[in-house]
C-alpha cells in the first residue's frame, strides 16, 4: 500500500496520481487533503510519514505548492527520507542511491503527467546498497542522536 497525501497546493497532483494507481490497481490510502481549500500540510505529511514509518505503507508520496515544505515536515519522523524531486533522474537516484521511502512533488513545480512518470520511476527503482548503505547508516545515526 502506498500513502498519499497534500496539502492544496498538490491537491491536483495527488487526484492525478489517484488516477494512476486506480487504472493500475495499486493500493494506496488517502490521508488528505480532499480539495482544494487552503490547509496545513505538517499535519498530512505528519501522518503520510508514520505510516511509511511504522510500515501501514511500504511508501509514501506527498505533494505541496513546491514539495519543499511538506518534505521537511515528513522528514521530522524518525525512519522517513523524504525527497523532492523535479525531474525523472532525481525520482529514480534518490531510491537507488538515498532509498528515499517518500516522494515530495510541487504542484506549482512540475505537471501532473510528471508527477505521475517520476511516481512510476520511483516506485520501479530498487535501493542500489553497496556504497549507498554507508550513507543511509550514517542518515539513521544521526536521527538515534537527535530524533
């Protein structure tokens, strides 16, 4: 299952992504917001992010005006690498190399069609390991010290 969430800023990209994941038959869960009306996106992403992190969600997908704010909020839960990405080669790098457990996406950014290729690209890309483990080992240390 796949948490999705935004505040209205994404709202377009997360119903895009929906779409998606509905033609597809992918499961996913909805965590907000519903429309387009003017909402906090801490607390959607709050909620996107321990589901990723208590593994309800094997990821997540969060979208604001930039993706910005609301990764900084998901990253705030211990276990979350949150990422933004504007193009296909940041969706597939940050799996293979940060095995980023959520997409941040920028509905004022990118297109709803790019939110849905870079979803596609980031769910189809395998965490590499290797030299890249060394690195998430020392993203999760620094957490243990001051999450």
């Amino acid at each position: 299952m796949i948490a999705l969430g935004a505040d209205h800023g994404g709202f377009l990209l997360k119903e895009a992504i929906k779409a998606y994941f509905e033609k597809e038959g992918i499961a996913y869960r909805d965590y907000g917001t519903y429309s387009e009306d003017s909402v906090d996106y801490a607390p959607i992403a709050e909620q996107v992010a321990r589901a990723v992190a208590d593994q309800t969600a094997e990821k997540g997908i969060l979208c604001c005006g930039t993706g910005i704010g609301i990764s900084i909020a998901a990253n705030k839960v211990r276990g979350i690498r949150a990422a933004v990405v504007v193009n296909a080669f940041c969706a597939q790098a940050t799996r293979a190399h940060n095995d980023a457990n959520i997409l941040c996406m920028g509905g004022r950014v990118i297109t709803e069609q790019e939110a849905v290729e870079f979803t596609k690209i980031f769910l189809a890309t395998e965490f590499e390991g290797g030299r890249h483990q060394r690195r998430i080992d020392q993203i999760a240390a620094i957490e243990r010290e001051n999450l």
